[in-house]
C-alpha cells in the first residue's frame, strides 16, 4: 500500500517537537507494509524551514496571510500539488492520500479526489475542527464551509479523541469517524532509574492562556508556605510568557518557577524523568500529547476533565482529573500528590502500563494501517 500524507505540522532543525505526532509514528506504520511519501507543506510568507532529517519533502505555496485567506488556501496548495502528484502517479499507485488538518491539506487533498480520484483520510488534531475559534470576521464563515466540504468528501476522518469527535457528529457520517490517540517512544520517554532529590512540578506547552499556567502559578504561590522545597519548571513559549514571568514576580514565587523556553524532544523527555509531578491544568485539549508522554515516564499527571484526555486517564488510578479553571482544584490536587509518594508512585506505575499496553506508536501505527486498508479496499 502506499499513502501520501500530506501535512503542515512536521519537525524542522529549528524545532524538533513541530509535527512530532505526525512524523514519530510512521517508521512505525512503514513497518506494517504502508509505504509513506511525506509532503510537508508551509505558505509561502513564513521562513524556509531546514530539515531535521525525518524524511519530507517540503513545499511552500501561495496563500494570502491570516484568516481571511485559510478558507482558500487548500485550493492555492493543490494548485501547486497537482503536477508533483501526477507524476508520483504516474511511477506508482497512489492508495489514498492522509491529510492532517481540513485546511489547507484536507481541502488539497478533495480537489486532488475529484481530480485523480484518490481518496483521502483527513486527521482532525484539535477541538477547533472548523477553525471558527482560530479564525474570526468574515473569514470564519469561510473556513467553516470549506471545512465542512472537507469532512463531508472524506472516505474517513481519523479523530485523536472522542472529545474531538463530538464536534464532527453533525458533519459525519458516523461509519466514517475514527478514533486513533496519539502514541508515544516508550523508550524515549521512560522512567528514570534513580528518583531525584527535591519536588518538581513539570508543565510543557504552548504559553497561551487556554494552557493554564497562570492558574499554575497561582497554586504555586499558594503551596509554598507548606511545601517550600519543591520547584516548577515550565517548558514552553508563546505570548503570554511576559505576562507569567511578570504574575511570578507579583506573586512572590519567581525563586520556586523557571521558565525552560522551547526545548527539543530530547530536553522535554529529560524534563519528565526527574520531574515528580506533571501538570498542565488546559481547558481546551483535544487530547494533550504531553500528558500520554508523562504518562509514559512513569509520573503521576494532573489534567482537566472534560477535555480529549480524559479517553485515557481514570482519575485516582492512573492520573489525576481536576475541574478546569478551578484554582481550589488545582491546588488541592497538587497538595495530594507532593505529600503522598506512595501515592505518586501508584499513579506512575499504572500510567506508564497504560501507555505499554495501549498508547505506543507501534499501536497508533497498527490502527492507522487498518484506518487505511478499510478505506482502500
């Protein structure tokens, strides 16, 4: 069999974590007798990206900037793609097409169905299924229709969590959706062998306020009268770091916090072996790569019901569920975990089985192949 995946989100040499839920599983999928061609897609108005070695061709197109022009720029890329795809075509069959995200690739790889008649299966990553939250004005409207067209065209849509395959019921038909979650490098992310000395309450992720740092924050300054030998450390970057970096000042908590900036796959992984908690309180996660990653390091994590990753985590057995934007919560399930190891070490434990058991790429590889074989047969 061989599969086009056509993507927006892949690693670059300037970020390695960029698209790494894309990239990281198909040496694994290539093992189950998919053959993959990689393009990796960027407009033309952003920087050239270097290669990190995943292996990609990268193609830039044109696109008018922001929103307004999101709802076109599938029908811009496949302009672009039509020649390179007719002459992969024309050396080999093409079985299907695996666009991640409706737009732009999931609209290019429509018009390329109706043109070639390949058809395609588009991952839906994130809540925002019809970019409506992401894109605002008359723009919005836009990219909700073509999202919709997309959707409605597809011969199957791979979503990474239920919670995001709520927002595709009225769109769906339901044979059509797919449920496959993200996997993770066991073996990359594992436990550590020795415990470090000292608390560290981890959290990585994009510094928007969706994400909750500063609801972190504020449980920090409002444990450290009672625990004042743990730390935190906050991998990530984005507009609001300014803001937390001043809100860390304020509250007097600037010694306890410290903010890593983006880190590589490598540093993030080094990050979950000594940490002793990982928490990251977001309110909108279609799933949250990072917790499974967490999970697969063996720590105990604290995350928000209601959200993608509540698929995985049962709450008190492998993982700590909280109400989201709920200080109170947030706090009293930090204070739980720092003074109760045993309790940390339980939640570990059966974390890091739930991911062997379930959640390794090999097994997000083995249903993508069947995602695939269903919609080529």
């Amino acid at each position: 069999m061989r599969v086009l995946t056509l993507t927006p989100f892949y690693p670059t040499a300037s970020d390695n974590a960029d698209g790494c839920f894309v990239a990281e599983p198909l040496d694994f999928v290539r093992n189950c007798g998919v053959e993959c061609d990689v393009v990796a897609v960027r407009p033309f108005y952003l920087a050239r990206p270097t290669p990190n070695g995943h292996a990609a061709e990268w193609i830039r197109y044109a696109a008018v900037p922001g929103g307004l022009g999101l709802a076109s720029s599938g029908a811009l890329l496949y302009a672009q793609l039509l020649p390179k795809v007719r002459r992969l075509v024309r050396k080999a069959p093409i079985n299907l097409i695996h666009a991640h995200a409706a737009l732009p690739c999931g609209h290019a790889a429509m018009l390329l169905k109706q043109e070639l008649g390949i058809p395609y299966v588009v991952t839906v990553h994130g809540l925002d299924a019809f970019f409506t939250r992401q894109v605002q004005g008359f723009g919005r409207q836009r990219c909700y229709r073509a999202s919709q067209k997309v959707y409605g065209s597809a011969d199957a849509v791979v979503c990474i969590s239920r919670k995001v395959a709520t927002q595709l019921e009225n769109a769906v038909a339901h044979e059509r959706l797919r449920i496959v979650h993200n996997g993770v490098d066991e073996q990359q992310f594992c436990p550590a062998h020795e415990h470090g000395k000292g608390s560290i309450i981890l959290s990585v992720g994009n510094l928007i306020p969706i994400k909750g740092h500063e609801l972190l924050l504020r449980a920090i300054a409002a444990l450290q009268a009672q625990f004042p030998d743990f730390v935190c450390e906050i991998i990530g970057d984005g507009p609001e770091r300014s803001h937390l970096q001043s809100l860390a000042i304020n509250l007097a908590v600037s010694d306890k916090v410290r903010f890593l900036g983006r880190q590589s796959r490598e540093h993030v992984a080094q990050a979950m072996r000594r940490c002793s908690i990982f928490a990251l309180p977001s309110s909108y996660e279609g799933l949250g790569c990072v917790y499974i990653e967490a999970m697969s390091a063996g720590k105990p994590i604290i995350a928000c019901r209601d959200q993608g990753i509540q698929d995985i985590v049962e709450h008190g057995r492998n993982g700590w569920l909280i109400a989201p934007r709920d200080l109170s919560s947030l706090t009293d399930a930090l204070a739980i975990l720092l003074q109760d190891s045993e309790l940390r070490t339980r939640l570990g434990r059966n974390a890091r089985e739930t991911v062997v058991h379930n959640l390794t790429l090999a097994h997000q590889a083995a249903q993508l192949t069947e995602v695939y074989e269903d919609v080529a047969a």
